[in-house]
C-alpha cells in the first residue's frame, strides 16, 4: 500500500513564497519518479513539475511556472518537494503529487503515475 502525504499548502499573498512537501510511503516498491499536478475550479488537471529518482534526477517544468518553480527530491525518505515563488492569483489551485513506480517514459501526464495524494490547496491573493 503506498501512501503520498502533503503538506505546504495555504494562503499567500501574489509574489510570495511557498514550499509543498510529499512523503511516499512505498514499502514493497521502489519509487522512480513524482511528480506534481493542479487543478483549479473549473478547469482540468494540469502537469506542473516531475522529477526522476535516478541519480542526477532530471527535471520537467509546465510551461506556466517554469522559472518561478523548482521540484527537488530527498531520495532516502522518499519525499519530494516543489518550491513555488513570485506565486500569481492564477496559481491558485489544489495541488496533487502523484508517484511513478513502473519507470514511465513521460511524466507530463497524469497516466504515467500509479498513486497520488488527497491534494493541499494553495490560494494566491491579488
């Protein structure tokens, strides 16, 4: 049974900061890649960021927070963490992570995880 917790979530001003964190609990499996999604009211579930487990740990960006977003892992605990700045009231939204442990060849789709975690809320004020 695998388990994402997250945690992070809440309310900040436009142009502040704020640090999502996801532990996976995999306890059979290893993990090979997480990554992050959003999804706001009314709209569809949207890719964020993901990052490989594998040693160098390649990353991938959405086009709507590259540069702003950064996705980190901490391999031993199986956590991983995305480091939101210059947050925009558009970046509101529920954020999930979500786990890979088949090895999926593209993690800009929501297909290519086998578990996610309930979402935490992010609320951007203008």
């Amino acid at each position: 049974q695998v388990q994402l917790v997250e945690s992070g979530g809440g309310l900040v001003q436009a142009g502040g900061s704020l640090r999502l964190s996801c532990a996976a609990s995999a306890r059979t499996f290893g993990v090979i890649g997480m990554g992050w999604f959003r999804q706001a009211p009314g709209k569809e579930r949207e890719f964020v960021a993901a990052i490989r487990w594998s040693t160098g740990g390649s990353t991938y960006y959405g086009d709507t927070v590259k540069g702003r977003f950064t996705i980190s892992r901490e391999r031993a605990q199986n956590t991983v963490y995305l480091q939101m700045s210059s947050l925009k009231p558009e970046d509101t939204a529920v954020y999930y992570c979500a786990c890979d442990l088949r090895y999926s060849t593209n993690l800009r789709v929501a297909a290519a995880y086998d578990h996610w975690g309930q979402g935490t809320q992010v609320t951007v004020s203008s």
